[in-house]
C-alpha cells in the first residue's frame, strides 16, 4: 500500500512538473550555434570511433612488439 502511494505521489509530481520551464532562459545563461550535421556526426560518431582505435592500437603494441623469439 505504502509503495503504491509512494508511486502514485511520485507519477502525479513528475506530471505536474512542466518541460516548457526548459525554454525560461536564466541569467547568464548563453547558448552557442547550432551544430551542423557533420559537426554532430564528427564530434559524436568520429571523435569516439578515431579515440577508441587510438587507445586500443597503445594497448596492443606491447603485445605486438615481443613477437616471436625463438
């Protein structure tokens, strides 16, 4: 009974709280340019993909440099 009221009191407040507060501009508040579509895929797609085999190449070359010695 309790976690229902708890959910109910929870759902009716999360209601009640508007998104359209998010367009209230505060003080101080200075938004930059929009991005363009390539910005966004080169900041977000390419940045991570170009850091993740950056970071993957440096922890294989120590694997990669004892090779086989025989």
């Amino acid at each position: 009974m309790r976690a229902g009221a708890v959910t109910a009191a929870a759902t009716l407040m999360m209601l009640m709280s508007s998104p359209a507060m998010a367009l209230t501009r505060d003080d101080g508040d200075d938004p930059g340019s929009a991005l363009g579509v390539a910005q966004t895929l080169g900041l977000f797609v390419l940045a991570p993909l170009v850091l993740f085999a950056i970071i993957a190449g440096l922890v294989m070359l120590p694997s990669l440099g004892k090779g086989k010695k025989k």
